[in-house]
C-alpha cells in the first residue's frame, strides 16, 4: 500500500504543492512587455499562492532550476536584448527565495517532466526538502518590439552561483542533415512524418486531412485557455486546406499545424516533502502525487531504424505506466507532446488510441494553438494534470514530454492518490537503444529513398531526402529540381522507393536524380 497505517503519507513522500502559470498577449488589454525573467517570476508566485500554504513556501526552496529560454538555448544564439548573468537567481529573486542550489537546465521539452522525476528522488532520498521548475519565453514580445524598433535592455546583474549544466545540445546535431537545409525543427519532424505516411500509404492531402482530425479537437481545448498564444477553434478541413494563410512550410505540413514559438508564457511547478508541505501549512487537498517518472532518448534521426518510428518515447509511457501499476485505459487526464503531429500519432499507434478520444490527447491545446512555450512547454501541461486530478480526486493523468527530433522523451503519471516512494525507484531513466543504421561518411554514387520532405520559403522549394546506399548506408542528400523527373516524383510526394543517382555539388552537398 502506498501509505502508512492509517492513511498517513510519510514524511519524505514527494508532492506537487503548486503549480502557476502566467501569460500576455501583444496588445491586449494589461499587456506589460515582461521579460523572461518576469515572466517566470510570475509564474513562480502564482504556483506558490495555488499552493494554499499558511507558511512561506519561497524561504523553503532549497534548489530552483531555470528551464533554458529558447534564445539561450544553443551557443550560436543570445537573447536579443539581454537576460540576467544568473537566470535561476533572477527568478528567485521576483518571490524572495535564496535557494542553495540554482540551475541552469539543458535545451530540451523533456527537462522539466525528467527534473520532476529527479527532484522527487532526491526529496525522498532526504536530500532536498522543496525544489522549484520554472521556465519562459517571451518571444511574441521580442518580435513585436523587433519591429517597432524598441530594443529594451533586459540584462540584470545578479551575481551569485548557479549551475549550469550547458546547452546539452550534443545528441542533437547532425550536421549532415543540416548542411542539405534540414536544420531546424521543422524539416526534421516533416521528415519523420513523411516516412510514416508511406508506411500507411496515403497521398499528402490525404494524410494533410489526418492532420487536420488530429489537431481540430486540440484548438478546441485552446480556444477555451485563457492563456493559449492562438485561442482559435478551427475544423479539421481549416487546418488541412493550403491557403496563402495556411501555405506548406515543408511537406506535408500547413503553417497552422507546426508548433507556435512565438508565445509569451510561463509556467512553474513546486515539488516538496509531504513533511515540508505539513509544515508549511499546505492543505493536504492541494497535494498531487507522482506516481511515476520515465526518460528516454532516442538515436539520432539518421541512424534510426525505422524513419517513422519513436520507440523511446514509447518505452517511456510503457514504463511510467507499469511502475505506476496503471495502463493507458487508467488514464483520465492525457497531454501528448505535440510540436507536430507524428509524436502524437505514434503514441495513438502504440495504443491503439483514436484521434477523437472522448478524453482528449492535450490538457493545454498543443503546441500549435496553446503555444509552443520553448523548452518549458511540458511545465504548462503539468500545471494542468494538476489541476485536473485536484478537481477530480482519485483520477489519473499523464504528461508525454518530447526533445530534440523525437530525440528524447520523459513521462509523468499524476493523481491525488498517494504514491509510495519508500523504494525510491518511481523514477528511472532507460537505457538507450544501440541498434543504429550506419551513415555513410565517403559519397555514393546511388541512394534509395526512404523519406523525404520539401522546404517551402520565399527563396523557394528544396527537397531534402534520406536514403539508403546499397551498401545498406544511410545517405542524405537533396533531390535535384530542376530535373524534371526528379521533380515530379518528388512534388507528387510519392519519391519513395525510387533510385537516384547521387553527385557532390561545388559546396559537397549531395544531389540526387532520378537514376
């Protein structure tokens, strides 16, 4: 049983006491163009009144970890009016708290779901009474004032120590990849989702119209969030129609149905000993328990077996599902990352789930429509599992947090049910698989596609492929367009299976036609 005799939740039982959320829109009404710093400070002191404590919660926070604001999150790129010299002491500073430890996390959506896992092991190990995860993004803001020409100065001297754990970007970059024009996020789901596509063999609008009844139920819900960047309903016909509004940023995707990063949000989650949170003066209603924590991480996109495929993500909800003793079925409350839809439809595949699922696949709205707050996402999900299984006492949510290119992944279960960490081991972290396709590193001179997708900017079309040498290698290259061949093969969007015959360009790219 999880607790004690009597009902009784031992002392060193981690609990989520409060969670916050804080957000603005450009130019409503009360809009304050707040800083990142702000932002989170907001957020903070909102997850520290939800918390209902009689006794100061902001003295009690011994560690606080600051989730990595998009513009700091790689080393090629500042935040373009300055930030804070200690982010995580800013923040704290905005609610009074002097934590002994402060951090500074990796890049990546998984990190604020893993850190509830770490930090929950770490209370009931004793080592830690009352750990904080705050993050934000305020590019809506950076963009709008970009524009008018205001360039504010949001650097703060703070000084004092923090722990930055780097930008932990390593596992991430594939300069291959990047160097044939798939270098951001974009390209790199597009071509996931391509792969699945042809697995399922459909045709692009066909699959676009997936799309569309995957997400129409998500602008739902983020039509009803007062604090979602775009609170839009829109069909699924909306979202799959190419418009001049809704044009292709890269087959197959609709403007309307990638994530949205220009959003000003912030969210904060509190995680303290059931014996703080008495001391405290936490009413025990307000207390959520975790039930179980999972993280994954994935091969590199080229090295993946199947293209279309996620099984770390899948490995983690299967184990934070089976150490909570709990099955999807069990799952009332249900957010699955969704910057794009193939993180979502893989977890549906898995289980067997429908895209109408009377409970719903986002607790927020999603990440295209809800908005895609950085890093810090996950935070505003778990902000509303915990407000869910408060409202609805003895149910059960779950959190999907997804990094990188489907590159890393951690799952929460939440419910006001007690959770027993007597054996510490509701946390883990699996390990990673080792059956990797090998990436050609000397130029071929024929590939077979396997996937594919085409960039769609005002510079033009470029289409990006991923194949394999005879050699069984993994190759990539760009498919040459102006064959005409080559580009009706792959503007239909069926270049799959079909053999080019590869050449390095001036710049050693690879270019494909059609052999």
């Amino acid at each position: 049983m999880s607790t004690e005799p009597g009902g009784y939740v031992p002392d060193n039982t981690p609990v989520v006491i409060g969670v916050g959320q804080y957000s603005e829109r450009v130019g409503e009404p009360g809009y304050e163009a707040l800083s990142y710093m702000d932002l989170a400070g907001r957020a903070l002191a909102g997850a520290i009144a939800d918390s209902g404590a009689s006794g100061s919660v902001a003295d009690a926070i011994d560690t606080l970890a600051a989730i990595r604001a998009f513009e700091m999150s790689r080393p090629d790129r500042k935040p373009p009016f300055g930030a804070a010299d200690n982010v995580p002491r800013a923040i704290a500073k905005r609610v009074g708290a002097n934590p002994a430890r402060a951090i500074l996390t990796t890049t990546g959506g998984q990190t604020n779901q893993q850190l509830v896992g770490e930090f929950a092991t770490a209370i009931a190990a004793g080592d830690s009474q009352c750990a904080v995860i705050v993050g934000s993004e305020a590019i809506s803001t950076v963009l709008a004032l970009t524009a008018k020409g205001e360039i504010p100065d949001w650097y703060e001297a703070i000084g004092g120590d923090f722990e930055d754990q780097g930008f932990g970007v390593e596992e991430l970059m594939e300069p291959v990849l990047f160097m044939h024009g798939a270098s951001g996020a974009i390209p790199l789901y597009a071509l996931a989702e391509n792969a699945r596509r042809h697995k399922l063999g459909l045709g692009l609008e066909e699959y676009r119209r997936e799309i569309g009844k995957l997400f129409a139920p998500f602008t739902k819900v983020a039509a009803a969030n007062p604090h979602s960047a775009a609170p839009v309903e829109r069909t699924a016909e909306e979202l799959a129609t190419v418009t001049d509004r809704n044009r292709i940023v890269a087959e197959p995707y609709p403007r309307m149905t990638v994530a949205r990063d220009q959003v000003n949000q912030a969210a904060a989650v509190i995680v303290a000993s059931a014996g703080l949170a008495r001391a405290l003066g936490v009413p025990e209603d307000k207390w959520v328990h975790i039930h179980a924590v999972t993280a994954a991480t994935e091969l590199k996109l080229s090295q993946r077996p199947d293209l279309a495929g996620n099984p770390a993500s899948l490995a983690s909800v299967d184990a934070a599902l089976a150490r909570a003793g709990k099955s999807m079925a069990d799952m009332r409350y249900i957010d699955f990352y969704s910057c794009f839809a193939i993180p979502v439809f893989n977890q549906c595949d898995h289980f067997g789930l429908s895209v109408d699922d009377p409970r719903g696949l986002t607790l927020t709205g999603g990440l295209p429509f809800f908005g895609g707050a950085g890093n810090n996402y996950s935070a505003h999900a778990i902000a509303e599992a915990v407000q869910r299984v408060r409202g609805d006492r003895g149910s059960f949510a779950l959190v999907g947090a997804n990094g990188g290119w489907m590159s890393k992944y951690a799952t929460g279960i939440y419910s006001t049910e007690p959770a027993d960490w007597s054996g510490n081991d509701r946390f883990a972290v699996l390990p990673k698989a080792t059956d990797k396709v090998p990436v050609a590193r000397e130029p071929v001179d024929a590939a077979t596609v396997e996937t594919y997708t085409i960039n769609r900017g005002p510079k033009g079309a470029e289409a990006i492929f991923i194949g394999r040498s005879d050699a069984g290698e993994r190759v990539v290259g760009n498919a040459d367009l102006t064959d005409a061949v080559t580009a009706e093969a792959f503007e239909s969007g069926e270049p799959f299976g079909k053999r080019l015959t590869l050449t390095q360009d001036e710049r050693g790219r690879t270019v494909g036609r059609l052999a």
